[in-house]
C-alpha cells in the first residue's frame, strides 16, 4: 500500500470519503494536504503519503484489495447500428448516444462518425475524462509559457491545482486566480469542457447544476458535454461535408486549434464510419 501524490483507483476513492473530501479517485493536492493534516493529528509522520501505518491507523485494518464492480451496461434502442461499434468503442460510451444524439442533432451516421473519432483522440480512447494539468517546470513553460515568465513555473510545477487556477482565473467566466475557479472548471469530458461560462452553458441546456457539481461534466455527461461543443460551435455543418481526409482535417482544426493527432483520427473516423454507415 502507497498512496501519494498522482495515485488512482478506488483505493483513493476509500481515502477520500474517509478524509471528507470530494470522491474522484485521483490523489491530488488536496488529497495530499488533507492527509498531511490527518497525520499531525494523529501523531504520525507528515509526510502526505498513505503507507501500510497511516492506512491502518485510519481504517483499522490492513488496506484491502479493491475489486470494482462490474456493471452490466445497456445499451438503449436507437435508429444508428450500435451494436457494430461493440468492441470498438467502450460499452458505456455506447450506451450514451441514443440520448446524446437525440438532444444535439446528431442525425445520421456521418456526423457520429465524425463526432466520435474526435471524442476518442482527445480522450485518449474514451479514458480521460478530466484534464491532467499534472505538469513539470518544463511542461508548463512549453505549454503555458505566457502565464509563467521568468521562474515562476518553479513554485507552481507538479501542483494541478495551482497551475489550472492561474491558468484559467479570470478568464472563460472564471473568477481571478485566488478564487480557485480555474481548477474547479477545468476540462472535463471527452472533448472538455471547461470555463465556468460553459459550465453555466451546458447547466441551462441539460437541466441540471453543473456549476454547482463540476464533475458531473465527468461522471454523468462526458459524452453530451462533448456533443454540446460539436453543436453550439457548429460543427455539424462541416462534418456534413462528406467522409473525405480533407473533412476530417477541417473538424480537427476546429477541435484542436491544430491539427494533432490527424492520421489516429482519420484512421477512426474511417473504422467507426463503416461500421456505422
């Protein structure tokens, strides 16, 4: 057993619940700070790292083996050949397009072909579904240079929460970077989603507070809060272009700001569209 900074799974899920804290199973700062301050509590070594002593002291018991449950996933009726993109595409993926579709004008299989290569390359096939802004001094010097002149990346480097408030504060409805907004409404879902202006967005269109609850963009609309970028960004127009290279390459840009990851995208946008078509 070793939790520390940068650990996921349901074990920090375990912790997490066990500190109070928000359950999203991935041990961050502030993770980190709350179980340095469990351990200047309970008499133990501050070190911010959960071996076999802290665990034991803090559950009582050796740290157990975690077995998360499987669940069976179904999938809804629909007009598109879901059942092709078995195996292709993750079974909970699939199970949320009749729905997604229906509320954002994905209407036949070339625009969900388009729309789920895209969603697949940025999420690193269908895994990532908040943003990793776990970055080194070099890292954000080439990433975020502008917001980190001279030697400011040193204090800031390795601490996700820190980078994405400076980062974002007072930007995208943010508020400045001691709000914390930054973090709070960092990108989340396939293609994330991220500002507190397009949480406040996506909240008003599906119907429920996302402002309020963030990680809900995660948990419960990874897949519609991607579907919601494609349609108010009037995506759907240029994906109706045809199922060309030159397609593909146009909605990538307007994805990307680039053209990143082009030839894994068109690779499956060809694979999900002759399954699908």
């Amino acid at each position: 057993m070793l939790l520390k900074n940068g650990s996921k799974g349901e074990e920090v899920k375990l912790l997490q619940e066990k500190l109070g804290l928000g359950v999203d199973g991935i041990f961050g700062p502030g993770t980190e700070a709350k179980v340095k301050e469990w351990q200047t509590a309970n008499g133990l070594a501050v070190d911010g790292i959960v071996g076999s002593g802290t665990w034991g002291k803090m559950f009582g018991a050796a740290a157990p083996v975690v077995t998360p449950a499987v669940t069976p996933v179904t999938i809804p009726p629909s007009s598109f050949k879901l059942e092709a993109l078995k195996g292709h595409v993750p079974d909970a993926v699939i199970a949320q397009i009749p729905d997604t579709a229906a509320k954002f004008n994905i209407t036949n299989p070339l625009r969900l072909a388009h729309f789920l290569s895209q969603c697949g390359h940025e999420s690193g096939g269908f895994k990532a579904i908040s943003e990793n802004l776990n970055y080194s001094v070099d890292g954000l010097k080439r990433t975020f240079g502008k917001y980190f002149p001279g030697d400011l990346a040193t204090s800031y480097a390795r601490q996700p929460e820190k980078i994405a408030s400076r980062v974002y504060g007072a930007r995208m409805g943010n508020g400045d970077e001691s709000t914390g907004e930054g973090y709070k409404f960092r990108g989340r879902g396939y293609i994330q989603l991220t500002g507190k202006a397009n949480y406040t967005k996506f909240a008003q269109f599906i119907g429920e507070d996302t402002v309020a609850s963030p990680d809900l963009i995660a948990t419960k609309y990874p897949l519609a809060s991607a579907a919601f970028f494609f349609d108010s960004n009037k995506l759907w127009s240029i994906c109706d272009k045809g199922a060309d290279e030159a397609t593909v390459t146009a909605v990538t840009k307007r994805v990307n700001g680039g053209t990143n990851g082009l030839s894994d995208r068109i690779k499956h946008f060809n694979e999900y569209y002759n399954l699908l078509k």
